[in-house]
C-alpha cells in the first residue's frame, strides 16, 4: 500500500465519546480537499473527552484506522488529532514590541505574538493554540496584517487555548500506541468551525455550539477571530440515560429510540404516532406514544440550550454575534432541535454540515463528521503555511531571535 506521503494524502482522528471517526483527504492541485476514505466505529473508554480505559479507546482506533485504510487503499501513518472535555480553557492576551526597522516584518509579528502568549501557566497546563486576533501599529488599530506597514511599536491581541498537560498526553499515548504519529493535536471545536462555518459568518460574529455524546464545544467568533471558547461537560449521554431510566429500557435500546424516534419539540409530534419500546430482563415489548417520547427529551435539549444561552452571555459577545448559532455534532441532528434552539437563543439559528469538501461526501454530509472533517481542514492550512505544530513555532521564532541578536552584536 502506498503512504500517505506519496499521495498528498492527510488524515484527521477524531475520538468521541459515542464514537472513533477517521477520515483520509487529498490536498488536490487546486487546493481542494477530497475525501478518499472514511472510518467509523463505536467509541469505548471515553468519557466527557478523556480516557477512561486506554486499551479500549485503543481498540476503537485501530478498528476506525484500518477501515479508513481499506477505503482509500493507504496506509495511514500520522494524523491530525482532535481534543475536548472540560479542561480545555481560553484566554486573552496582548503583546507589544518595538518595530526594528520601521517597517513590520514577519520577524516582529513573530515576536509579539511570543511576546503575547508568554504568560505564566500552572506546570500541568499546556498551550494547545496561539490564535492571532488583530494587530495595532502605534495608534492604529484593528489591522489583521501589519507586515510592510511603517511606525515604531507594534502591539498584538491573541486567543490562548490551553488543555491539561495529563489529558492531551493520554489521547496522543492511545494513537501513538496504535502505531500513529500525531502532527498536531486540534481543540474539537475550533475543527468543527473550519468545517461548517462560511468566512461571512466568521466576519458578522457567529457561535458554533458542537453537541457530541460526552461534551458541548462552545466557539464565539466576532470580526473573523476567535474571542471565546468553552466546554460544557453535559451533552447526548444524558438524553439517552434520561430515555433509558424513564422507558426502563436498556441503554444500547435507548440511543436507538433517541436517533429514530426522538423530537426535541413535542409540539412538532403527533399524538397518534405510537412506538415500540424493548424492555429489560426479557419482558416483552411495550407499544408507547412517540409523544410522550419528546416530552422526555424536550427538558434535556431545554437545559442543554439554557447552559449554552448562559455561557454566551457570560463571555460577553451576545450582541456580536450577529450571524446567530450554527449547531453541528452528532445531537444536533435531532428533528426539532433548530426551531427549539431558536426559541431559546432568540436569534437565527442553522444546522452546519461539513462544506467546501469533494470526493466521497456522501460520507461525511452530516454533522456528526464536522469536527474529522474540520481536522482535515486545519491540516491543510497548517501544511501551506509550512509550519507543523505550534511547538516547531515557537522554535523558529527562538532561531529567528537568536540570529537577528548575532546580526546586531557583530
């Protein structure tokens, strides 16, 4: 089998908590990706985005891994590798430097953004993304790019996305075990944003809300920049616990009545339509209304809406967000859930599918395959800007210092 160097070939690995995804595209000459193989299978030994059992998740990625390989006949050697769970946080921070020649090179952007994430961070946090939001050359401000424009001090605002050093060492350990290099490890939510956002909605100020099995991914976007992100730790599980413990019916039975049955707005259902509900302990078979099925959900997707409401308004930008929610993931899908997240958030509101994508994407057009085929997307950028991860940054940036200070001592 071919590698998938040879190919151009890139590949995102997202470990959910309901399941393993793994998507293989080809950067074609255009620029495009094409999607060339898609792997699935059902996660095992996640939890809320961490690892609870490194053997099983390890299990689900070789099962995705090899299912992928046999679509796009190649063997998958390193991935892009998504993160999420409740201690992923964000930060604002600003950097200022001195203009060397007047003029701002890439040099002096470089340098005010090290300037500007050089904050100080307990020893167990790492810094997972350095997000650049605007620049100011003396009293200028809002600039997106400042290199060739002349003044004497330039100043810098950027996002800072930081994990826990322990959590992103235990999922990049279970890829790493099956045989995979990670290229980069991404934040779900921000690949989720590359894969169903359009750039106008990221210019008008738009909140992406990712709802998974085990977390909600909260991105604010306002003037084409990152200003906000969060994770809330209540998500798809607890509609299916919630269908499982009221129907007494298994957990596995409960998750298929959720995705073939389940209405967020009850008022959006019949009340003759009637349902068969499996039982538990080899009891038969009970017939149910599908009614009272959405008035189980109904108060869930209420919470899930009101916890997402509270931390936009939190971060401040709820009058920014102009373009409204795109929810995406895999309990966005839910019949109802649009028209009821517009009654809650009081602004439009859409469902975002994986777009710009050719190739077999009959696969992946559905929001659950946002954040893989977000990983994809970020990939690319990340190759034609030729830098691999956010550490071999920081170490041009060093090499740049260093010779610019022999250039100036001698």
């Amino acid at each position: 089998m071919p590698k998938t160097t040879e190919r151009d070939l890139i590949v995102g690995l997202d470990i959910g908590t309901a399941k393993t995804v793994a998507i293989v595209g080809e950067i074609l000459p255009d620029g495009a990706i094409s999607i060339v193989g898609v792997g699935s299978h059902p996660s095992r030994g996640m939890d809320k985005g961490g690892v609870n059992d490194l053997n099983l998740v390890m299990q689900s990625i070789q099962r995705a891994v090899e299912e992928a390989e046999l679509m796009s006949d190649c063997q998958i050697a390193s991935v892009y590798l998504g993160i999420s769970g409740r201690h992923i946080q964000c930060q604002n921070e600003n950097g200022m430097v001195p203009i060397s020649e007047h003029e701002v090179t890439q040099e002096d952007v470089d340098n005010v953004i090290h300037t500007a994430k050089s904050v100080p961070l307990p020893a167990e946090r790492r810094v997972l993304h350095v997000l650049p939001q605007e620049y100011s050359v003396d009293i200028q401000e809002g600039i997106k790019s400042p290199i060739g424009m002349s003044g004497v001090r330039l100043e810098s605002k950027v996002h800072l996305v930081t994990c826990a050093n322990d959590m992103s060492k235990n999922i990049v350990k279970c890829a790493e075990k099956c045989g995979l290099k990670v290229d980069d490890l991404v934040f779900s939510a921000i690949a989720s944003s590359d894969a169903v956002l359009t750039e106008d909605e990221k210019e008008l100020g738009v909140a992406v809300v990712d709802i998974g099995a085990g977390t909600i991914d909260v991105v604010i976007y306002v003037d084409g920049a990152i200003r906000h992100n969060a994770v809330i730790a209540v998500a798809g599980n607890q509609v299916t616990k919630d269908i499982a413990q009221i129907f007494r019916t298994p957990i596995s039975h409960a998750e298929e009545l959720k995705v073939q049955y389940a209405c967020a707005l009850r008022n959006l259902v019949s009340l003759e339509d009637s349902i068969e509900v499996p039982s538990v302990g080899g009891r038969p078979a009970r017939s149910m209304s599908r009614h009272t099925l959405a008035e189980v959900v109904e108060p869930r997707y209420q919470e899930l809406f009101e916890l997402v409401m509270e931390e936009i308004r939190g971060s401040g930008l709820e009058d920014k967000i102009a373009a409204g929610v795109v929810l995406t993931g895999g309990t966005a899908k839910m019949e109802g859930a649009v028209e009821f997240a517009e009654d809650v958030f009081q602004m439009p509101v859409r469902l975002g599918s994986p777009a710009q994508i050719k190739g077999l994407t009959e696969y992946v057009d559905d929001p659950a395959y946002a954040t893989a085929v977000g990983l994809l997307q970020y990939g690319k950028v990340e190759l034609s800007s030729g830098v691999s991860n956010e550490t071999s940054a920081e170490s041009a940036g060093w090499w740049q210092r260093l010779t610019s200070w022999f250039k100036g001592e001698f």
